[in-house]
C-alpha cells in the first residue's frame, strides 16, 4: 500500500483495492459510494486492474472479495451505494479485436447478450449477507451514441444501496424534493376535520396531503433524472456530482468519512468534503490520483 496523499480530511491511498482494504482498520468508513470499473468496457492502463477478466464469473468474484472488505470497514450502521452498469458479450469482442485488455472468452452462446453483471453481482453481494435497500435508476437525460439498429440504445444505469444491518444511518429528509407551489394537495379531508401535519397551501381548508407529501417534502423514488458527469480527456467514466451528493446526503452521516475504493478523480471526494465529510480514496492509478488531488485541493481552498 502507498500513501499517495493525506490531510486533516482525506487520504488518497494507491495500489489494488482489495489489498488496500485489508489494511484498513474495522468501522473506519461511515459510508461508502463507489463504481467500479464496469465488466469488459474500457481499459485504465494499469496492471491488476478490474474489468479485464476473461469470465463474468471471475469479474463477480473478484467484486465479491472487494465488498467483502469493505463490509469490514464500514460501520455498521453505514451504507454502500453502488453504480454499476451491465455490458453485452459482444463488448468483450470489440474489446480484444481493438486490441486493448486480454483476449476474453465470452460465454458459449451469449454474444450479444446482455451479461446481467450487475445482477450476478447483487446476488454475489446478498449471498454475501448484505442487505439490498433499493435499486435506483439512474435516468440519464443525454447519453453516448449506439450504432446498433436492432435493439433500444441504453439510457439508465442502476445503483444499488446495500447495508450490512436492518438498522442503519439514513436520513431521507436530507434528500426530500420539495414540493412545488400547490402541488402538494391531493386528497380531500372531509368538512372540519384538522389539516394533518399543520401544512397550509393552495385548497388547505378542503384537501389532505397525499401519501407522498411530507412537510419536508417528498420521498424523491428510486428514479433518478440526472445528466452525466462532463467527461474530459482525463477520465472516461466520472459520476454525477449531484449522484454522488443524493447518496452522501442521506448515506453519511455529518462529519462522517466518505470511502471510494475506486476512487478515480474522486468526484465522491470532492462532494464529500463540500458536504462537510472526510474522505478516503483508493485507486490503483497514480494518474487519477493526480488529478483527484488537485481537485481536491481545490475544494479544500
Ligand atoms: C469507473 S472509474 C471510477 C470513476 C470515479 N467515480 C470518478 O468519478 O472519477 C473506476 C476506477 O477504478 C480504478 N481501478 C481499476 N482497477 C482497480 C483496482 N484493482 N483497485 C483499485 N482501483 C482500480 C480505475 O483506475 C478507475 O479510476
């Protein structure tokens, strides 16, 4: 393990985040976001990196190792949010004849084939003892070009929240939508019955909030509307700022350390120190972690 960088509020750690984890004492996290490199997409240049396995099995198994860890570190009234996409068999195709990772079998009969990664992977993970909360939809508002014409191009991506207890630090209030101006009211109370929750708005003499109405605002649903991170040449696969920010907001507690075990340019560190959290990051690129301290830096200004 090298420490690549560290302050007051975060440690860039370097090397393969199985190893790094292991040296990591029990609890230290109070939440962790994260998203690994996907199964057969895109290579980062470096030796012992994720992603390049010749068999889905052997991609699963080497993430179950990962969050098996990880479970480890995290507190255990933390949450492990989890943005993982799913590649065709046909990806692992273009990806040897381009000549970039390891030639890969692909399974017998699947070319083309959606390869169900991040199912096999929740199913690893709840094997595993974790507890899946929610599969959230990351509906992207733009997205990269598919020159495909027989099937639909891909527009979302999930995330999945995982906590390793049934009791866990979540505070939804910190992520409610609030209610648009009269829009809140729904239901009809009938004639002098009291306005629950003291809500005063458009019609409160005749109408009830909705199950879904709250004073803080509404549960905003497992259905996120987002656009995707701007991706420069530095980096292919940055997250969401605002994806990050939901996940930190209701997952980390204040003051809490935020964890990314493939940290990247650490977009979850950069959020995580906006939102008044400490930050440990783990990438096995010295070149993310160059980037991810500048920007940190930045933050930290
Ligand atoms: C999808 S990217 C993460 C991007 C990050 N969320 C961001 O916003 O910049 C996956 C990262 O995992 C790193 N990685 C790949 N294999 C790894 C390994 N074995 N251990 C630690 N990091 C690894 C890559 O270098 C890459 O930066």
């Amino acid at each position: 393990m090298t420490l690549y960088h560290q302050d007051e509020r975060v440690t860039l750690l370097l090397g393969d985040a199985l190893d790094i984890l292991r040296s990591l004492p029990d609890a230290s996290a109070d939440c962790i976001v994260t998203s690994p490199p996907y199964y057969g997409l895109r290579t980062y240049g470096v030796a012992g990196q994720y992603g390049q396995e010749d068999t889905p099995a052997e991609y699963v198994a080497a993430l179950r190792a990962v969050f098996r860890e990880a479970r480890r570190v995290l507190a255990s009234d933390g949450t492990l949010w989890l943005n993982l996409a799913d590649s065709y068999g046909s990806a692992i195709e273009s990806r040897s004849r381009i000549g970039i990772g390891n030639p890969a079998r692909s399974e017998p009969g699947r070319r083309k084939s959606l390869q169900l990664i991040p199912e096999r992977v929740c199913l690893a993970l709840y094997d595993d003892g974790w507890i899946l909360r929610n599969k959230i939809v990351w509906s992207k508002t733009s997205c990269m070009p598919e020159r495909v014409s027989d099937r639909l191009r891909s527009k979302h991506e999930p995330v999945y929240l995982f906590t390793s207890r049934e009791r866990y630090w979540f505070d939804l209030d910190a992520i409610r939508e609030k209610a648009k101006a009269g829009a809140t009211w729904t239901g009809r109370k009938a004639a002098g019955a009291p306005s629950r929750h003291g809500l005063k708005g458009p019609g409160a003499q005749e109408a009830v909030p909705s199950l879904a109405t709250h004073p803080n605002g509404a549960n905003p649903g497992d259905v996120w509307t987002l656009s995707p991170a701007r991706s420069g040449s530095a980096h292919f696969a940055i997250m969401p700022p605002e994806l990050a920010s939901r996940c930190i907001k209701a997952g980390c507690k204040p003051g809490g350390t935020v964890l990314d075990p493939f940290s990247g340019t650490a977009t979850t560190g950069a959020v995580a120190l906006e939102l008044g959290r400490k930050y440990v990051g783990i990438d096995i690129s010295p070149a993310y972690h160059d980037l991810a301290k500048k920007q940190l830096l930045e933050v930290a200004a």
